[in-house]
C-alpha cells in the first residue's frame, strides 16, 4: 500500500475550465492528436466537398460514360485530370470520394446524435424512476440489444425502402439502446448521490431533477461511446450500401462506391473500390483513435 | 539516551500537473521509545505523509527530496524496498485510518493475521492460528474464534480496526505510527481503542506516533506533541505544557476554537481565512496570513527557536510562556 | 405555549429487503428465504417550539440521519406522523405538500456531495426560489448575491462551480441554497463533521448568527456532543432507534441521568492539560439488524437489572421538562 497524490489535497484551481484541462490531457498523446488532426481533416474536407471536388458526382449530366474506368492519372476530354481514376459510372473517384465520404460521415453523424439523445433520456427515466419503469424499459432495451445490429438494420430497411433518411432511421433504431444502457448505469450511480437527494427536498419536479440535475451528471460516459459509436455508424451504413439496401445508386456513399467496383478487383481495375475503401478505413480508424483516448482520460476523471 | 526515531529536515514532495506541492517542509521531531507522540494539524498540514515516509510509503509522484530519517541510529531513506519491507509490521508498524487499507475484504480473518505472521517468522500454521487467537484476545475482542472465521465485512468498523491494530502489534513492534485510527470511529468505541492502545503500549514498551487533527483526544495520552501547519510543525513539546500555555498563535487559535471551552451561545473563538495551498505557498510564515500578531519580518520564514521544557517553536512573535489559555 | 412548529409523534421506520428471485429461488432449495429487515427508529416523539434549536445526538446506526430526512419528508415514516404547525404531513394534497415542503429545508453533512458537481453556485442557490416563484426572475441575481453575502461569501463566487470552492465555503453554499427557500424550519444534518477544526468553528458562528437574525426552528443532528452543547437549546439522546432521554441543554451536560448519556459524556474528548485513563464503557454497540431484548443499551449499562433484559423502559417526565427511558429512575 502506498500513498498517491490523492492523499495530498487537491489545490483549488483559480479558474480553469474543465475542457482546457481535458484539452491538455488529450493532446499529451501524438498518435491521439495526429489522429484528431486526420478527423477534423476528414470533416473538414467533406463539408467543403461541393467547392473543392473538381465535378458533382451526383449530377448526371456532368459525366461521360465514354470516361468510365480510366485508371489514375488519366485524362478527360476536358482537361480535367482524374487523379484517382474513374468508376464505371465515368465519376472521377476524387469527387466521388468526397461526396461519398461527405454523406457517410454526414448520415453517422445525424443518426448518432438522435440516438445519444433519445437513448439517454430514455435510460435516465429509467434510472429515476427505477422500478417497474425501469424494468420494462431495460427489457426492451436488452431484446433490442440481443439482436445483430445489421439483422435490424436490413429489416427495418426492408419494410421502411430505400433513401438516406431511411438509412438514418434505420441507424437510430439500432443505436439507441446501447446509450440507454451506458447512461442508465451511470445515472444510477448518480441518483444515489446527496445533490440528487438535496433537490428532492428543495421540491424540485421530477422532470427538472431529471434532466437539470441528473442527466448532465450522468452524461460523460456517453462521450466516449458516441465517438465510437460514429465508427461503427460509418460501416453499418457503409455495409448496408454495399448490400444494395442503403442509399440509392446516383448519390454513393462510401459503401457504394466499393460495392460498384468490388467486382472489378480482380480485372485489374483496383482503384474503383481500394481509394474509397482506404478513405472509409482512414475516417474509422481516427475516430476510433479519438474515442479510444477519449475514453482513457476520461476514466480517472469519473472518479471525482 | 538516543532517541528511538530521529526526523531531521524532511521534505516531501509531489511534482503535480499543476506544480509542485510541497506537502512536507522541513520537519524535525524524534521519539524515544516506549513513548507517545501526538502528530497534530487539520487536512493539508502534511501530518499523514509524514508518518507515510517514515516507512518509505510515498510514490511517485511523490518524493522524499531531502532530510533525514533515523530508526535505531540507522538511516531510512534511500534503503531498498526489500530492506524496507523486512522492517514493515516487525520492527516499524502502521494503523491507517480506514482499516480497509490493512484488511484484504476477500480474506478471512485468520488468513489475513496468520499471513502477517508468517510473513516475518517461520511458525507452523497451528502455533500461528493460536497466536492470532492470542493477538485477539489482547486487543479485547470477545469470542475471538467467530472473528477469526469472519470476512472483514462481517465486523462492525471498530472490530475491524482493532484487527487492524492487532495486525500492527503483532510482532511486538519499536514504533507503531497510526493515521488517524479512531477519526471514523464513534466515541464509545474510539475510547475504548484508545484505552486498549494505551495499555498494549505501556505493557510491551512501544513508542507511538498518533496523528491526529483531534487535540482533545491527544491531550489525554500523548506524552508529547507536536502541531504542523502547511507542511511544518510549528510547535512541540510536553503535552500539558504546549496545550496549558501555548506558544504559537495557530495552536492558540486551534485551542481557543474547540468547543466545550466557552459559555454555551457564545460565539467561538475563530482563525480567520483559509489554510493556504499547498501548491502555491507564500514565501515567509505559512501562517503569517491568519495570524493576528504577524508583521513586516514574517515576510522570511521563521527556524526552529529552542524553549526551556525540551519545546520548539517556529515563529517570529510567539506568545510568552507565562500566558495562558484565557 | 404556541403551538410547535414541529411535532414527531410515535414516529417509527422499518426498513425491509425483501430476498429478490434469484434468492427465493435458492430458499425454495435451502428452506425458505427470510427478509432482513431493521428498525432504524422506534416509537420516537418529541416536539420543537418556534425559534428552537433541538439537537439530536447519537452514534452511528442510532437513526438520527433517518429521522432527520422522516422530518423534511424524502422519507415516509412506518408508523406515526410528523406534523408541521399542527398539520399532519402524510394528509396533506400534493399542493399543500409542496408548500409545505419548502418551509422545512435541508442542510446536508456532505459539503462536496450536496452540491451538484456541473451546476454554478448561483444557479446552485437561486434554482429553486426561481422555479417556485419565491423571487421573481428578473430579481434572481440580486436575491442570489443577498443570499451569499449573508453566510458570509463574496458574491462574485456565484459563477464559480464547487470543486473551485474549498470546505468551509462548499459548506456555507449549502446553508445559502436551504436560507434562500425562507424555510420556517432547518435541519441541519451533521453540518460541520465534514469540515476542518479551525473551520467548523466559523461555520458554526454563522448558523449561531443566522439563528439570532432569522428567528429559525431548527434540528441539529450530531454525533458531537461539544458542538450540540454550543449551539442547542434541548438536546435528544438517541440510541439504537429510541429515545433514551430529553433535557434541556444545561441540565443535560450538568447533570445527565441516562446511564448511555452518562456514557457520552464521560467519553467525549476533552481537553486535558493532564494524562488521563481512559475508563470506557465495554461492549460493541448492537448490530441495529439484532438488537438487544428489552432496554437496548442493557449489555453495555453499568447499572443493568434484570429487569432490563426483558421489559422496555418507557419514556418518562422525570422533572419539568426533562425525560428519561430508564428503570432506574421508577425505584424509590
């Protein structure tokens, strides 16, 4: 047994935020930065898609057929040089990485957020309330969560047809319930602690202990899942393009657009499917990088 | 004679984050042996840490930065961790607050002590189980073969810490330091430790450290005792004499704010202002913020002054001996 | 005599933990699982008059933090009621319970837990005045900044969150946030046990002189006697669920009758400018889950009779004012 700093009280800091300090932690790891850098990078370049991508992608009358599966390098009637090649659609795969990779992260996104935020007032009911609230709502959250993500998926997918939104839908349904159960433990560690006590007795309503009191406290844990959670979005959506049940044919995300030129690996005709795969690894890779730090630092922190 | 234990300038200090917390600041005590220490301060005083470095208990971040700790004449610090651990529970022994903190809550009773034991004496597990029996009955524990067979979590709070001081004692140690023993204790059951304490080391001849931030109890069995504030003791000497006629204005603040002193209703004698931070300490008299005698020459901090009746003081201004407690 | 802002009559709480499926489940194999339960407190009466202050005292396991969260009504009593100014609060309708529920407010023992670690200490204070309408919210700001300066805290800390603040500070927001309801009754839960020596006494001066300026009823659970001594005017004795007795203040550290109370007096730490033998009482206090027949103090009483192993003494006025559980006072 020996004695950590702990034992030692803690100075008051005058006025630090806790988001320098939890800035300060991130970045002392590089790889975690680089990989911070590389998500901010990923971002950055999807949202400015439609100014830096030399053609749309998804306009059909700017493409030539008669340009389809040039290879890397080549060049268009135009001048436009296709720096990546081209599909068999004839999309120059820069722009059509972009684009694509603007909807994916786009979809994961939306999707991942609806779900954080139905998902964690759902389970911070569900700890308030405990009981048989809790118990129903932790059944269907654990049925939900006994079922493969992608068997959900596909026959939501089937019922509901195809189209972004759907897609959204779909992931949302799927998502959800893995926040409710972080939060709900999480929350009831919380609802046992003497603030949550202390606003009973002020006669606080439930809804405003609930979401004012309890839900923020709860919330940290969910951060880390939800940066995680993006990632497995980006390939749940991107394996159900490439199934054919995701989105629609003229508007590729990612998925798509290796699914189109999967079959065209062993032609020779590699980079239709190997650029937008390399970009779909490269984004999930420093997501789950970013979480991965996230969640060591935010560890130790839980325990103040 | 030469004293048992010998503190001489000890720093200890942890390099955090946000800088460097200097938790002990040059503090010098000895103990002779067979003798009771009280180590008193509130939290933040470097009381705990102290009583951790003299078993070579502080980690990284954490170090011993500078001074000395003599045991028997020998050095302490800079010895290796085995060295140390050869010394730990049978000749130095340690009572923590939170008997947790000496009992494994996965481990029997009679596990627990015949592993202690065995740790510094070879002995069959028969004659080893008797002794633990024998350990139990001394620190006044009823029926102690139900206790041997329990978990610690089947023990009420001071039970456990009794075995916890049965652990301590068990080798018949020189120094016992004890952390705060009875602080999580009600009052019934801490007098009741206290009292077994009191005998056990009378009996068997063993010095021992209380650190404690309860002046009242200390005033009852410590043959000395010495006050720290930020980091350094700031007076100590004989008990009666250092709580009957206080030198320093933090130990004349700290006795004048106890309770069961004044008339009922009647506000309290109060230091005012905080303890400072043991990160950003001013430069001079620690206390010099609080004190209401403190002037221009606190700016440099005070050294130990020597005071007839074997007592120090560190303070430019202390009040005369003569004075006391009104 | 005015009628008491609060009255705790026959006042009892058992606690249950009925065995859960899995474990009723094994009983069915092993023959028959029980449910523990524990009678935090029993049978407990007393009354605080205006402007009163009542400590209540005892060690750990006694019920007070239970009778204390009974009486600002986060729990239900098994038994008994508590009456605010005559009203019982069980029968109350939701409306009157909830204004009921702001004259009787909380201070908590825990500084650091009581306080929402992610909210500021002005919204920490002014929250609840605000949602019920106590101060109009154009208004909240300065009623907020009244409140701190009122305990004794620079207003400008009202943007600060509370692990910036130290103890005695954490400590002094949560006697703002309980003020700022104008509550007509406090009970203060072990309040200053959390704080450093030098601090509680600041704190301690400060409920002193907020009870002065504010004329409040209030009950102060400790298991300190110095601090009940200081600041209370009666005092009750709880030991194991029960009352054991009940004086006023200086006749009880004068002259205590209980043999337990006798016990922690004798006990409490005092500053001796001599050694002193320690002469403690023997015994470990009684698991609350298996408390002893009869007068529950008995195997640890040094006057104990046969009589107490078997037959509860009842509360009885032994003087104007002054009452007592024990067989003792019935001889002679």
């Amino acid at each position: 047994m020996t004695v950590s700093f702990e034992s030692v009280p803690t100075p008051v800091p005058a006025r630090g935020s806790g988001l320098l300090r939890l800035w300060r932690e991130f970045a002392e790891s590089p790889v975690a930065l680089a990989a911070l850098a590389g998500v901010a990078l990923l971002f950055a370049l999807a949202l400015a898609a439609p100014w830096i991508a030399p053609q749309n992608p998804y306009d059909l009358a700017q493409l030539s057929i008669l340009d389809n599966k040039l290879p890397p390098g080549a060049q268009s009637i135009d001048g436009l040089t296709y720096w990546l090649g081209t599909d068999d659609q004839g999309r120059d795969l820069v722009s059509a990485i972009l684009y694509g990779l603007r909807l994916s992260l786009l979809v994961a996104a939306t999707a991942t957020a609806i779900a954080l935020a139905i998902g964690a007032v759902v389970g911070t009911i569900a700890a308030y309330f405990g009981g048989i609230v809790d118990a129903v709502i932790m059944r269907i959250v654990d049925i939900q969560l006994s079922f493969p993500a992608i068997l959900i998926a596909l026959i939501l997918l089937a019922i509901l047809g195809k189209g972004v939104d759907k897609v959204v839908i779909a992931l949302i349904s799927v998502q959800w319930a893995y926040y409710a159960r972080t939060i709900r433990g999480s929350a009831l560690v919380e609802r046992r602690r003497e603030y949550i006590e202390a606003a009973r007795v002020l006669a606080l309503s439930p809804a405003r202990i609930m979401f004012r009191h309890l839900l923020p406290n709860a919330f940290p844990p969910l951060i880390v899942v939800a940066t995680v959670q993006v990632a497995h979005a980006i390939s749940l959506e991107a394996t159900l393009s490439f199934l054919g049940v995701g989105v629609p044919i003229t508007e590729p995300s990612l998925g798509l657009l290796i699914a189109n030129g999967y079959g065209y690996m062993l032609s020779g005709l590699y980079w239709i499917a190997f650029y937008p795969g390399l970009a779909l690894l490269a984004a999930i890779l420093a997501i789950n990088l970013v979480g991965d730090r996230l969640a060591d630092i935010m560890n130790p922190r839980l325990k103040r | 004679m030469a004293p048992l234990l010998e503190i001489d300038g000890l720093k200890v200090q942890f390099s955090l984050r946000d800088g460097l917390v200097r938790a002990v600041d040059g503090v010098s005590l000895a103990v002779d042996a067979g003798e009771v220490l009280g180590l008193v301060g509130e939290s933040g005083s470097g009381k705990s840490v102290t009583g951790f470095a003299i078993l070579g208990l502080v980690d990284p971040p954490g170090r011993i930065a500078a001074g000395a700790i003599r045991f028997r004449g020998e050095e302490l610090v800079g010895r290796s961790e085995a060295e140390l651990r050869g010394m730990r529970g049978r000749d130095i022994a340690m009572v923590f607050q939170d008997p947790m903190m000496t009992l494994n809550p996965v481990l029997r009773i009679d596990t627990q002590v015949v592993e202690a034991i065995t740790a510094h004496e070879r002995v069959s597990a028969r004659a080893a189980r008797a002794r633990a029996r024998d350990a139990l009955v001394a620190v006044g524990i009823a029926s102690p073969d139900e206790r041997l067979s329990a978990y610690p979590h089947q023990l009420s709070g001071g039970m456990r810490q009794r075995v916890a001081i049965a652990i301590a004692l068990l080798h018949r140690p020189a120094l016992v330091i004890a952390d705060e023993p009875t602080t999580a204790l009600d009052v019934t059951i801490q007098s009741q430790i206290v009292a077994q304490m009191q005998a056990l080391c009378a009996e068997s001849g063993t010095a021992l450290i209380w650190i404690t931030h309860d002046l009242a109890l200390i005033s009852g069995f410590a043959d000395r005792v010495a006050v720290m504030y930020a980091g350094r003791i700031v007076e100590q000497g004989p008990v009666g004499d250092v709580l009957g006629a206080p030198l320093h204005p933090y130990t004349r603040g700290l006795i004048g704010s106890l309770l069961g002193g004044g008339a009922p209703g009647a506000p309290l004698a109060q230091i005012p202002g905080l303890p400072p931070s043991p990160i950003n300490l001013p430069p001079g008299c620690a206390f010099a913020p609080r004190c209401p005698r403190a002037d221009g020459t606190c700016a440099t901090a005070p050294d130990d002054t020597a005071h007839p009746g074997g007592r120090t003081v560190r303070c430019w201004h202390p009040h005369a001996a003569l004075e006391t407690v009104a | 005599m005015s009628a008491p802002v609060i009255a705790i009559e026959y006042v009892s709480k058992g606690f249950v933990r009925r065995p859960g499926l899995a474990e009723r489940a094994a009983g069915l194999v092993t023959g028959g699982a029980r449910a523990t339960a524990v009678q935090a407190l029993d049978d407990v009466s007393f009354a605080i008059a205006e402007r009163e202050v009542v400590g209540l005292v005892g060690e750990s396991g006694c019920g007070k933090s239970t009778l204390g969260r009974i009486v600002v009504n986060a729990l239900p009593p098994t038994a008994g009621e508590v009456k605010f100014r005559g009203a019982a609060l069980a029968t109350l309708d939701p409306a009157a319970r909830r204004e009921v529920a702001r004259k009787i407010q909380m201070v908590f023992q825990d500084p650091m837990a009581s306080l929402n670690p992610r909210m500021r200490i002005g919204e920490i204070v002014g929250e609840a005045p605000r949602v019920h309408g106590i101060v109009e919210k154009r208004e909240a700001g300065a009623y907020v900044d009244e409140m701190l300066a009122r305990v004794g805290l620079d207003p400008s800390l009202r943007n600060r969150y509370p692990h910036q603040l130290s103890g005695g500070q954490r400590a002094r927001v949560g006697i703002a946030r309980a003020l700022a309801m104008r509550p007509a009754f406090l009970v203060c839960d072990e309040p200053v046990a959390a704080l450093d020596v030098s601090i509680q006494a600041q704190v301690l001066n400060l409920l002193m002189r907020l009870r002065a300026e504010l004329g409040l009823a209030c009950l102060f659970i400790s298991h300190n006697l110095g601090v009940v001594e200081h600041i209370a005017d009666r005092v009750v004795i709880l030991y194991l669920g029960r009352v054991v007795e009940i004086a006023p203040n200086a006749e009880l550290f004068r002259a205590p009758n209980h043999p337990y109370t006798q016990a922690l007096l004798a006990n409490a730490p005092r500053l001796d400018t001599k050694k002193r033998r320690f002469a403690p009482i023997a015994g470990e206090l009684p698991s609350p889950f298996a408390p002893p027949a009869g007068c529950h103090f008995h195997p640890r009483c040094p006057a104990a009779m046969d009589r107490c192993r078997s037959e509860r003494p009842a509360l009885r006025e032994i003087a104007p004012g002054r009452f007592s559980a024990c067989h003792l006072n019935a001889m002679g």
